[in-house]
C-alpha cells in the first residue's frame, strides 16, 4: 500500500545525496592537487618588484606545460 514508494524514494535520495557528497568530494581533491602541483613548481606566487601575491588563476588552474602562468 505504497510502502515500496516510499523505501524505493529514501533509497533513490540516499543515492542521489551519496553522489552530491562524492562530486564535492571529487572537486576538493582537484583543487588540492592544484595547489600542491602549484606549491611543488614554485608557480603559486606571483612576486613583482619586492611585493608577492597569489591570484585567483593559479589557485583554481594548473601551469601550462610551456612555463606560461
């Protein structure tokens, strides 16, 4: 009497938020692998004259293989 409704709904959200929580997941290893490829290349920060900075490019966007920001 519309029980399996019910259960075959929590089980289609259960699966539906487990997916959420691995896309999220998923993204938050890439930016961490952004991050450590940038710390290790030495291409994190930008220095100019005597000032340094990070810009927003290099903390969502891996070097280009030409050396190029």
């Amino acid at each position: 009497m519309g029980v399996s409704t019910i259960i075959d709904l929590i089980t289609v959200q259960k699966r539906l938020s487990t997916a959420m929580v691995t896309e999220v997941d998923s993204h938050l290893d890439y930016a961490n692998a952004v991050i450590r490829l940038r710390f290790e290349t030495g291409t994190l920060i930008v220095k100019e004259k005597d000032q340094y900075r990070v810009e927003m490019k290099r903390l969502i966007h891996i070097p280009e293989a030409n050396g190029a920001t």
